[in-house]
C-alpha cells in the first residue's frame, strides 16, 4: 500500500492505517516531501556562544556544520568537502577558526570560505583550473532561527520561520524565553530506539490520556506530584499554528502563587512577568493551566515539568527540548536537550538539571516507560496484520464530529488556537493531518551547484588524449 488518497483521507478523519508507523514507502516519501519542505529545529544559539564556535546537525542523512564565524554570524554549511566530498569536520562540538579536510587537505574558513587548497597552482594551473575565489562549503537552503532555536530548511523558497510557526510562538516562549536572557542548553544526549518518528511527536504534542497509565510507577514512588488520572483531565490540550501541546490544571491563586506551585523562584517570576505578554500570564494566572508537554511538526518537542527533586513536598520545575531524527521506518534517533532560563540561579540550574535527568534523558524514568510501548507499537505495525487495522485516533468527538466537551472560550483561555479540557487526541489529529498535508506535496525540485568554475556551461569538454584510459572511452567521457 502507498500513501494513497484514502490513507490520507482517513487520515484526516482521524482514522489512522496502523502501517504507517512502519511503512518503507511511507518513510521515502516523507524524506521527499515533508524533510525537505519544513523547518527542522537543528540547534539553540547558546550551543554555540563564541565566534569560532560550531556544532555538527543532521537533517535526515545530510551533516550540517552549524557555526558562528568569527564575525559572530550564524551559518549553517553542508558538511561534504569541495573536492572528493569527503566530510570534512568529524568531530560533534568544538570551536575552529577553520576546518580541514582529512582526506587532501583543502581548508575552509569558519564562514565556509576555502582558503587553502593544497598545490592550487601546480595541480590547477591555479584560477584558471578551479576558481577558488567565491567558493564556500554549500550553504543550508534556508536557515531562521526564533528566540535562539536554529531551524533548518531544505527549500530555499520555503515560508518565512516565523509564518510556518504561526501562533505556536506564543507557547514557544514558556519554553524558550522565560526571561530577556533567553536559554542556556546543555546536550544534546543523543540515543537510538526501534520506533517511528512519529509517535513521540505524537505522544508529546497531546497525550495526556497515557499517563497515569504508562507511568504509574512514577507516581507510586512519589516523585511526581502531578500525573494521577484526576489530575491530568483537567488539563487542557491546545493547538496553534503549527504545534501544540498539554497543561495542567493549577490550583486556585494568582500568576505569582502558580508559578511558586510549580517551583520557580520569585526573581524568576518577576524575569518572566517582565518578559511575557499580558495574554501570556493570563493563561497561567487568570485561567490556571501551565503548559507540560508540546510538539511542533513535524519532529520538534518540548517538556515542562515539575518533580520533587529531595525528599518533601517541594517540586523543582526543568525543560527539555528534544528532536525525534528519523533514520527509518522503525529507528529514530532521540536528541534530547536540558534547557533552563540563561538568569536563574546556580543553584536553580543544578536541581533544575537533576529534575530533568531523573524524569527524562537517555536515564529517565517517563523515558523508560515510554520508549517501551513505542518500540512495541512500532513492531507491531509491521506485519500484514497491521495493514487490516485502521486505529480510532478520534478521542474527544462523538461519531457525528460534535465535540465531546466544548471549546474553551476566549475568557477561560487566553492563549491563541483551539483550547479543550480533558482526554481528547485532538493535537494528534492535527499533527497527522499536517502529514497528509505535506504527503501531498510535490517533491521539491533543486539546483545543484558546480563546484570550481564561474561558468559551468562553459566548460569545455574533455579532450581526447592518446593516453591509454582514453583510447578505451570510445568518445565517450564521463566524469
Ligand atoms: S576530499 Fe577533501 S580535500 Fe580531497
Ligand atoms: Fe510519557
């Protein structure tokens, strides 16, 4: 089966094919046409603070070197050397004035430039053979970054970041700009599981119905004070542009009183009260839901939480932004990043940092339990069996598409999109529809750039020779 018409339109109903959480055809076209179209978070600024500093992404198989020059611009350059297409930075992390290949020794320029190119004049006859001038390692087709989170996009005429995002942005700032200072990241911890891409950002856009199910264990040892079955209904899920995610419902109190609930220190809520928006306060203070877990399409998410780090009822608030990179049908490669406000406290950042390693990471216990049914999940849509299945992913409507508990009206929630209390997998929905959307695309068509010359149509053929390999070519000259 292919993703044909009826699978998207069900899809779109909410009626989800179960093969497609491990389906090869399915897989390719993804790559073709939603890896290359939208914007693909690939790093945060703050991984990268000083001129010279330089991380190494991928974006499906291709290896980004993501740096800031040494005149402070960001940049992100195609990792393949100029020459043979070697790689030419190897190592994760670092900072460099410029890279050089292993393989023949051309030299790059933290900004991409070549600037040594081994026996240019012996070897090229110099400019006239290869025109070094202008040359650059080959740029991202568009790079855009929002509150410091580097985004990646394959189609150099895609819509700008910001329009793609839409009003996700407003709940972009819970996460990443929790004060004018912005984030500091530390990570990324980076793991592979068995599982399709698609059901973590899933599973973290609006799951909230899983856990007091998958993580029952977390509540019985107490660590978190949060998740029992009562509790995670009252919060609401909300939708916007292109993400969305779950909350949790507060107790009675003002903006100050809930955001101490949740652990944060009150130089931090007066940073946050500085720094968000009337409407962004409103949802927490007047309408009392603090955004958890989020997703934004196709493989960005995002956690807020609130364990108890020591023994007492105290509870300690992290972040967490994660990638769900695909590598096939059935393996995804997590990258999994602590984040936390760039002005909290020392010591809010060491306990805010445990918070987050003792509930997720490549050692967290939400991370254990989930990863367990993904894998399974993933094995199971395997077979032909799974081919006969189409799942119900409609949770929260009735069959005739009335909702079962109403939309939230603008007076009970402040925040843009469509807001709903209670289990529902409205942001699955939404999520998977934007697949069906993207599936329909046509494939991006591209330019490829000649390497070496100003001109290459002007290039002449290659001349016959009465050397021993030419004689053998019959005219015919491939390169
Ligand atoms: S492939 Fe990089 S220098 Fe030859
Ligand atoms: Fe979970």
């Amino acid at each position: 089966m292919t993703t044909d018409g009826r699978v998207l339109d069900e899809v779109r109903q909410g009626m989800i094919p179960a093969h497609i959480y491990n389906d090869r055809k399915i897989f390719e076209k993804e790559k073709a046409t939603i890896f290359s179209r939208a914007w693909l978070f690939v790093a945060h600024e703050s991984e990268i603070p000083s001129p010279g500093d330089y991380v190494v992404r991928r974006v499906l198989e291709d290896s980004f070197i993501i740096t800031r020059d040494s005149k402070g611009e960001i940049r992100a350059m195609f990792n393949m050397c100029l020459h043979r297409g070697m790689q030419v930075c190897r190592a994760e992390m670092g900072n460099a004035s410029n890279f050089r290949c292993p393989y023949h020794g051309w030299s790059y320029r933290n900004d991409g430039r070549i600037i040594g190119l081994p026996f240019h004049s012996d070897a090229y006859g110099g400019e006239a053979g290869f025109r070094k001038k202008g040359q650059t390692l080959l740029p991202a087709p568009n790079l855009a970054s929002y509150n410091g989170m580097i985004f990646i996009n394959m189609d150099p005429d895609a819509e700008s970041l910001e329009d793609y995002l839409g009003d996700f942005t407003f709940y972009l700032d819970y996460y990443t700009k929790q004060s004018a200072d912005g984030l500091e990241v530390r990570g990324p911890q980076r793991w592979r599981v068995k599982a399709n891409w698609k059901i973590g950002a899933e599973n973290f856009a609006g799951d909230m119905y899983h856990t007091p199910q998958t993580h029952t264990s977390v509540v019985e040892i107490g660590l978190f004070r949060e998740p029992k079955a009562e509790k995670r209904k009252d919060g609401a899920t909300y939708w916007a542009g292109k993400g969305g995610g779950t909350t949790y419902k507060l107790p009675d109190g003002s903006f100050d009183e809930r955001m101490r609930y949740v652990g944060y220190t009150d130089e931090m809520i007066e940073r946050a009260k500085a720094t968000w928006t009337d409407q962004q306060q409103q949802v927490i203070g007047e309408d009392g839901f603090m955004i958890s877990a989020a997703s934004v399409f196709p493989n960005l998410s995002f956690v807020h939480n609130w364990p108890k780090v020591e023994d007492g009822d105290d509870v300690l608030p992290f972040i967490s932004i994660r990638m769900w990179q695909p590598i096939s049908e059935n393996e995804t490669e997590v990258l999994s990043w602590f984040a936390v406000d760039a002005s909290a406290p020392e010591e809010y950042k060491k306990n805010s940092y445990k918070a987050y390693l003792m509930c997720f990471g490549s050692t967290g216990m939400f991370e254990q339990d989930d990863v367990e049914n993904w894998v399974s999940l993933t094995n199971t849509a395997a077979g032909s069996m799974a081919r006969r299945l189409t799942l119900n992913s409609r949770m929260g409507l009735l069959e005739d598409g009335a909702p079962v508990v109403p939309q939230l009206t603008g007076d009970e929630f402040h925040g843009p999109g469509f807001a709903q209390v209670g289990y529902n997998e409205h942001n699955q929905r939404e999520l998977l529809s934007l697949w069906a959307d993207y599936l329909e695309k046509p494939p991006l068509t591209t330019s490829s750039t000649a390497v070496g010359t100003d001109n290459p149509e002007g290039i002449r053929p290659l001349a016959q020779t009465n050397g021993h390999c030419a004689s053998h070519t019959n005219g015919t000259v491939t390169v």
